[in-house]
C-alpha cells in the first residue's frame, strides 16, 4: 500500500493547522529559552503570582465605587508586594495596620514623609 502526500497534510484553516501555523511563525520567540537559561519554558510562575488576584475576582462584585475598587487594589499590592519581598502577608498587614495610627496627626491624615 503507497501512502499519499494528501494523507499527512492538515488543513491550513484547521485548528490544528492554525496552532500548527502559530509555532512556526512564532518559533524564535519559542525558542529563547534555549538560549537565556533565566527565560522560564513556561509561564507558571506568573500564574502563581496572579492566581489571589484572579480568585478575589468574585469578590470585585461588591465594589459598588470607584473608592472601593481602588482600596482593593491597594490591598492585592501590598499583598503581592509583601509576597515577593519575602514576607506573610497576613503578618505584614497586621504591622501595618498596628503602625500607621501611630503616625497619624489630629486629623487623621499621614504625612507621606513619615511612611518611608
């Protein structure tokens, strides 16, 4: 039995195709990991990083204001930031929640200087 050429192609238009169309167009981009040993193969830690963030979406629900979208996103900074500083994050936010009342005036108000 004689096997054609036909028989092993894949439609250009098929997804397999399409993926098969995306590698070779995008193969030196896929290959710089072989050359920059710091160049992940993958982007699982990226993931990690964003997973908190990407499960408190639920959450987002019930920020009704701009203030309160904004508050949220202060606390997955900090958060991210302590994370990456080597820190717990529950551990760190309560410091911080113990120290900053000792740096507020009459008012309220914290001079930013103060926070460095």
């Amino acid at each position: 039995m004689t096997s054609k050429k036909s028989d092993y192609t894949v439609p250009p238009k098929s997804k397999t195709g399409q993926g098969l169309n995306f590698v070779i167009n995008q193969e030196k981009y896929l290959r710089i990991f072989l050359e920059d040993g710091d160049v992940p193969i993958d982007n699982s830690a990226s993931e990690r990083a964003i997973r908190t963030f990407c499960l408190g979406k639920r959450n987002w629900m019930f920020h009704n204001t701009a203030k309160g979208t904004a508050a949220s996103a202060m606390v997955y900074s900090i958060s991210e930031t302590a994370k990456l500083n080597h820190l717990r994050p529950y551990y760190y936010f309560k410091y911080i929640l113990a120290q900053l009342p000792k740096l507020c005036d009459e008012k309220g108000n914290i001079d930013p200087e103060k926070l460095d």
